[in-house]
C-alpha cells in the first residue's frame, strides 16, 4: 500500500510538473495589423510563420489585413493590435497628436511612393509630368507629398493637371487613358496594371527625385516597450529574419503568403510587387546593416520633409521621440 501510495504522489507530482511546463512554455499570441488589404510586400511576413521564426521565439502570430495605415496607426495606438505595420509618416502624424505609439523597426527604407503611368507615356523625371494629367485621392499622404516632389523640382502644381478617385478608380483611370499617370506604391498598382492589361508600367519614385520618406513600419505602443521588453525583441528578430530570408527566397514568401490566403492575388503579380520591394529595404545609409536597422539620419531627413511640406509640426532632429533601434537584434 505506502509504495503504490508513493508512485501515486509521484505520478501526480510529474503530472503537476508538466502542466506548470506546459504554462511556462505557452506561446505568447501576437497580432500583427497591416497597413492594407494583403500585396506581395507582406510576404516575408508568412515566411516567418511558415518556417517557424515567430514560433521558435515562442510567439503565436496572427496576420490580420489592414485598412489603411492610418486606421492601423489608430488600432495600435488603442491596443487592439500588439503591433502594426504601417507608413511612418502617417505614425509621427497620430503621434504629434498624442497617439501613444511609435516606431521599433522599418522594413522600407526608400519610399514606394511613385508616380506610374505606362511606359510609353514617358514619365521618366518629374519634368516629363509637365502637361500631363495624374490622378490622385485627396488627403492620402501620396498627394500630401507630390507637392513636395513638385516643388523640390521647380515644377508649378498648375503645370499639371489633377483628378481625383480611390485607389480602384485611379488604376481605371489610368488604363482607361482618362490620366496619364496615378499616385501610389510601386510595389502595389504597378503589379496590378500590369496584370490587368499585359502593358509594362514606368515607376517613378519620389525618392529619386529629393523626396524620400520611411516607410513601412513596425510600430507599438510605448507602455509594451517598458513593459514587456522580452517580447518586442523576440517579434523583431523573427521579423528580421523572416525579411532577411525572403530576400533570398522570394517564391518561398509568396508562397507562404498563398498558403494561409490564397485570395491575395495571382502568384506572379505577387511575385512581382515583392520582387520591386526589395530594392526599398535599405538606403545608402543601411546598405551593410540587416533588415529593419534604420539610420537615424533617414528618420531626421522623413521629418524634415513632413514638417515642410505636410503640414506636422514636428522637430527633425527628436528622432527619438518616433523611432528606435533599440530593440532590434545587436
């Protein structure tokens, strides 16, 4: 009797052990908002699922689409996400307004942020767009910024004339030849025309023409940063090296994408709007540092543009007050 009392309690000890394991090892649930409905450049976001990156650092993360940076920006801000992805610009915007949030790491370091008609328009330098017609969306921080690439290249607005439409309506428009060219993210509307009319589209970024802004982010509140450190490093060095691997593999990170949405698109237009991605992950800054690392000189130089031309005010040289380093993998 006392030794099948003994293996009892000790049975029951083991079992007591490998719950409070089980606990200890639980995985801590991580939501992840994006800036936008899903597009190739969210791949190396699945990857990291897929392959287990998150898992490892014993994260549990949920993708969930997003709206629109600034209602990403909003959500982050209130808690409903513990991250999100989205434009710094429209982040230091919320956040000079009291939003209680910033940024840990960005993924685009050269804006998206281009001007795209077909080829044989050609709008190759922001001169060419003299005569032309764009069309824009009122208010998106694409047509708070084409002012700004206007202006930096002696170009008078009037010199251009503009109409207005949503993100579906300006890529009609452009195929439909009612405007010669639109405002949007180059690893975005670029794929989808092309996909559409089997025409090839000319990009031209704003960054190559004096206005270049940060982009997409990866930012949380502050109060998770005091308070859970352990966790915001654990999500970054999974995300590094999720982008880090989808450099390498981009038919991986689509895939991956497809695997948990297969709605997201064609195969090959995502393929596509990773593939003109890449080139946006650093700056001449950040060339020989990892992904995500960013020079604090390209957050002043976003926030010297924002102040001038957007409207935010906002100092260039308090970096610290929107982004940090910090919390990436030394």
């Amino acid at each position: 009797m006392r030794l099948k009392a003994r293996v009892g309690a000790w049975l029951c000890a083991a079992a007591a052990l490998v719950a409070t394991a089980g606990v200890a090892s639980a995985a801590d649930k991580v939501i992840l908002l994006l800036n936008w409905y899903n597009y190739g450049e969210h791949a190396p976001f699945y990857l990291g699922i897929d392959k287990g990156h998150f898992a490892k650092e014993g994260i549990d993360l949920e993708i969930q689409e997003g709206r629109g940076s600034g209602v990403t920006v909003q959500a982050t801000a209130a808690g409903s996400a513990t991250f999100g992805y989205a434009d710094f610009g429209t982040m230091v915007k919320a956040a000079v307004k009291g939003a209680p949030i910033k940024a840990v790491g960005v993924m685009l370091q050269k804006s998206p942020m281009a001007a795209e008609g077909f080829a044989d328009k050609n709008i190759r330098t922001p001169k060419d767009v003299i005569g032309k017609t764009v069309v824009s969306t009122p208010g998106d921080s694409f047509s708070q910024l084409w002012p700004a690439l206007l202006k930096v290249n002696g170009i008078d607005e009037k010199q251009v004339k503009v109409i207005s439409g949503d993100a579906a309506t300006k890529r009609n428009a452009v195929i439909s030849g009612q405007a010669d060219f639109l405002l949007g993210n180059v690893n975005d509307q670029k794929p989808l025309i092309e996909e559409a009319t089997g025409k090839p589209v000319h990009a031209m970024l704003f960054a190559d023409f004096g206005v270049n802004t940060v982009n997409g982010a990866f930012i949380t509140r502050p109060d998770l940063l005091a308070s859970n450190r352990d966790l915001v490093e654990r999500f970054l060095r999974a995300a590094q090296k999720s982008v880090e691997e989808a450099k390498q593999n981009p038919e991986a990170a689509v895939d991956a994408m497809l695997k948990v949405n297969p709605k997201a698109g064609k195969r090959e237009t995502l393929l596509a709007s990773w593939t003109v991605t890449v080139p946006l992950l650093h700056t001449a800054l950040t060339q020989n540092k990892p992904a995500l690392w960013t020079d604090p000189k390209d957050v002043s130089g976003t926030l010297d543009i924002l102040s001038k031309y957007s409207g935010v005010e906002v100092d260039p040289a308090q970096v610290d007050k929107f982004y940090t380093n910090d919390f990436l993998p030394k």
